[in-house]
C-alpha cells in the first residue's frame, strides 16, 4: 500500500499520546493540561490531526478546551479522549473511555472495547458496511446498551479526516464493499441514553471555511484543511486578541465552528476507536502504541 509507513507512523505516534494522556486524568486535573500535554507529545513526532477532544459524561464528542478553560475532572466523569496525528497529512485516529476515581461505568467502558474488538475481527477485503454496523450493534446490545445511531466512523485519506465511507454502530442496508487498501477508523459509541446524539454548545473546535484574508491564509498554512482549536490562534495573533479574532472570523464566515455532541436523553457515553487498514484477508490496527 502506498504511504503505509506514513500511515503507520502517525497512528503509533496517536496511540502512544492517547495513552500517556490517559493516564495523566485524575480528579482535579483540568481538562486543557491533558490536551496540551498529548498535543505537545505529538508535536515532538508528528503534526496535529485535530485537537484532542475531551469529551465528558452526556458529551459525546466535539469538544476541546479553550484558551481560559478552568475545567477540571471530577470523580466518577466518564472521559472520552479522541486523538489524531498525522505525517505529511496520513491521518491516525484513536480513542479510548476513562471513568475518573471509580469503575461504575466499566461495563459501558467494556461494551465499546469489545465493539470495536468484534468490528477488527470480522473487517476484510468485500465485507459490507451493513455487516459492519450489525456486528458492532449486536456486541452493544448483549451488554444491555444501546449505540448511538447518529454517529459513525469513517475512511481516511490524506488531509482528509471524514473521506466518505461511513462506518455506522447500527444495522442498515448500506451493501458497499470495504476494499483491500481502505483506511478506516471505526469507533463504536455506547449510551445508556437514548442512542442518538444532538447539537449543543460551540466546542472551541473550528475549521476554515474560506481563505480569505492573511489571518485565513495563515490558519491554511498553519493547520492545512484540518480542525483547529481556537487557543492554538496564538501562533497567529497575540493571545489577548483570540477571543476577538474568533469572533471576527465567524461573523465573515471565514471559519465555521464545530458544535459539541450531547446524547439526547442525557444518557452517559463511552467510545473506543483504532484507525484499520483494510487487507485481503483481515485488517492491520495501524493506530497500536509500538
């Protein structure tokens, strides 16, 4: 496969940033500490896919802290740490669930791991989407969980983070054929709640949607087309002047923002997620720490 050792490269260097991060989260640690030292720690190998979303309790996904974010973790939060790195723009994906102090949600915690276990397991060259989402739903279920309907992985390509495969965490009658060569990320999402996810607040993540002007055109030479956070504006302007840039850049509609996912019904979510490569008989994990 062309560019596999770039591919390989950026998901050990995710998995490996994943992990520390990780371990890092305790009760009193705020959530832009964890984010800054697993980008950090990228940065070191790699570039940045996307900011680390840290996404806690009924938050799903599409969150990251800002620049003046005092949030911190408390005991008993159910923390989904998705992180993306990348070489020469091919992509690593991966995420994992924390519970904070205690073990009351393992079971949720496990229902994705095993998920996304059973999904690795079944993933070759001509297997169905529809197959996919069946096998992932049905793990789901046999722990007494639902999958949330509204969100899916996706294939990847270069620069590109959701490239047009779908990969849902639901039976559905989508016949396409994964073929040998296909970069994936599949990442099943487990509630308690209702199974479906809806906009809430803005999530400090932006994507540029114009380039229009020197700080558009630095933003591209910055950060490509890929998701931004807004605290890593201070490589453009000065850091008193972020909050004012931000604004500026979504009124001229330069910039669109990222809404944070919350389930429904408020229910808790837990998520887990490897970036695969899709092979004749099988799949290779790419995103594996060594």
């Amino acid at each position: 496969m062309e560019h596999y050792e770039e591919y390989k490269e950026a998901g050990r260097i995710a998995r490996q940033a994943l992990e520390m991060g990780a371990k890092k989260i305790k009760e009193g640690v705020s959530y832009k500490e964890i984010a800054e030292a697993i980008e950090n720690f990228i940065s070191r190998e790699a570039k940045i896919a996307f900011p680390v979303n840290i996404s806690v309790n009924e938050i799903a996904a599409h969150y990251t802290p800002s620049l003046n974010d005092t949030a911190t973790f408390k005991k008993g939060d159910v923390v989904k740490i998705d992180v993306g790195a990348h070489v020469d723009g091919y992509i690593g994906d991966t995420a994992m669930t924390i519970e904070v102090g205690q073990e009351k949600r393992r079971e949720m915690i496990q229902a994705a791991e095993e998920a996304l276990e059973d999904a690795i397991n079944i993933i070759k060259d001509g297997i169905s989407i529809s197959e996919i989402g069946e096998t992932i739903e049905k793990k789901i279920h046999s722990f007494g969980f639902v999958p949330i309907k509204n969100l899916q992985g996706h294939s990847l390509e270069r620069y590109n983070l959701h490239a047009g495969i779908s990969i849902p965490s639901i039976a559905n009658n989508n016949k396409k054929k994964l073929r040998s060569g296909d970069v994936i990320a599949v990442e099943p999402f487990v509630t308690d709640g209702r199974g479906r996810v809806i906009d809430h607040t803005y999530g400090n993540i932006y994507r540029l949607f114009k380039k229009n002007g020197k700080i558009a055109n630095e933003i591209y030479l910055n950060f490509n087309n890929l998701p931004f956070a807004g605290r890593w504006l201070v490589k453009i302007v000065r850091k008193e002047e972020v909050n004012k840039t931000i604004s500026f850049l979504l009124k001229r509609r330069i910039i669109a923002p990222y809404k944070s996912l919350i389930e429904a019904n408020k229910g808790i979510v837990t998520q887990a997620e490897h970036t695969l490569l899709v092979k004749k008989n099988g799949c290779e994990v790419l995103t594996l720490s060594s």
